[in-house]
C-alpha cells in the first residue's frame, strides 16, 4: 500500500518539472514532510478547455496543469464522502473492473508528485520504517469530482487515489505493495485525456526501482502530527528511536 509520503517542492518548480501551468489558486503547501489521508495536495491533471457553460472543448489541446486534491478517492455516485478515507489507493490488479475505479481510469488519471514514499518493515513484532526516494518520482492516480446531493450550491469535491502493485526488485525486503511509479516517457500516455485504454502501463517499471533509496528512518514518522526534514534523515537500521506507541497509520 501506500498511506504515507513526501512531497517538498513549491509549485513554481513543479510548474517546470511537470511543463504544466499552476492551478492551484495559492492553496498548495509548499512542503509536506507527512502526508497523510484526507490531506489536500498537488497532482497534475492534462484536460481539454470547457466553454462557459461548462461543456468539454475536445477540439481544444488538452492543458496541462497542477491541482490541488483531497487524498481519498470519493466516487461521484457516493452519498457522503467518508467512503474516501477507504479509498486511498486502487490496486492496479483490478482497477479495470471495480465500479469505483473503473471510469476513473479511462476517463480521469492523474500524477502525484512525490520526493518519496514512507513503508514499514516488519522484523519480528515491531515495525521499522523506511523511506523510499528518487529523483522526479510521480505515483499513478486516478481523480473524481463529487458533489453533494443535499446542497446543489456546493463547490465540487475533487479528490484522488493512488494506484498500488505489486512489488519488484528490493522492494519487497520492505513490503509486498508499492505505489506505481510514473517515468517520465509515460506521463504523456498516462494524462492523455483522449486515450481510454492504459492498461499497459499499470506495470512497476524496474527501471525505477533500481535507482531508489531505501533508507532506514526514525520511528518519528508514525506520528502524522510530526512533519518537518528531520523525518528523512537516515538512521541506522533498527535504531528507529521513539516509542512504538506513537503509531499513528491511517486505517
């Protein structure tokens, strides 16, 4: 799974990482150091223009850009949006088939930058966590717009899952599931908001994987309310340093 990452770098660098315009109205944090579910951040999204009445351009170039997202996919047909704190992430195995994801996938993808991931090895009864980081790192996501049935005059709830696989190569000395990572000659593919069929790309790309840090940090991370660099600073394994009580992992 993926219930925890790191992403660090403001929107006017992600503007140029990702060749896309900053949507995200000022409400971007610049660094996170602890995300956590129901969080907002920053994804990116490509989708064609709409006309004043709110009707899709498809003739239009389809725009690029960054927006800001809750962690916690809430499909549209959801009566209220707690059914999101379930749906952090969608296995990439069967995305195609369940009726939450499925029109996601071919209708509304998204990447989610990241410095990195956190994932917590078990070694006998207790928990060590380990950071996993590299360079221009994006998961897969898939996005909704949800609107409240109660109150026709509320503002769309835009919200997102990460999609997760199998892991590969090292990764599995930590854990069995990892979030799937985006290189970047698939980000084009995988935003194209004309192509319905990604199925190829639901694959862990080795290549990333071997180029990762797996890096042993404190036990500081389990605590969400804890957010700050010295979350990813190396420790030595199984010197995680603080009380295994504070435990905190998103359910």
């Amino acid at each position: 799974m993926c219930g925890r990452y790191a992403a660090t770098k403001n929107p006017a660098d992600l503007v140029k990482e990702f060749d896309a315009v900053d949507e995200t109205d000022g409400r971007a944090r610049e660094a996170d150091y602890n995300i956590a579910p129901t969080k907002n951040v920053v994804t990116v999204v490509q989708r064609h223009p709409r006309d004043a009445d709110g009707h899709v351009l498809e003739e239009e170039p389809a725009v690029r850009s960054l927006r800001v997202m809750r962690w916690g996919l809430v499909p549209f047909w959801a009566k209220d949006p707690s059914v999101g704190n379930r749906m952090i992430n969608t296995r990439a195995e069967t995305a195609t088939e369940k009726p939450a994801f499925r029109k996601a996938l071919a209708k509304r993808r998204c990447l989610v930058p990241a410095d990195g991931w956190y994932e917590w090895r078990k070694t006998g009864k207790k928990k060590e966590p380990f950071f996993m980081t590299g360079e221009d790192l994006a998961f897969a996501g898939i996005w909704e717009s949800w609107r409240d049935p109660k109150d026709d005059n509320a503002d769309p709830l835009i919200t997102f899952s990460i999609i997760t696989t199998d892991a590969i190569g090292r990764l599995t000395d930590i854990h069995d599931r990892m979030p799937l990572l985006m290189p970047k000659d698939r980000w084009a593919t995988w935003l194209d908001p004309d192509r319905d069929d990604v199925g190829e790309l639901l694959t862990p790309p080795g290549e990333i994987v071997d180029t990762l840090e797996l890096r042993p940090i404190s036990d500081r991370v389990n605590n969400v309310r804890n957010n700050g660099p010295e979350l990813l600073e190396r420790v030595e394994e199984g010197q995680a340093d603080l009380d295994t009580a504070l435990f905190d992992l998103p359910r």
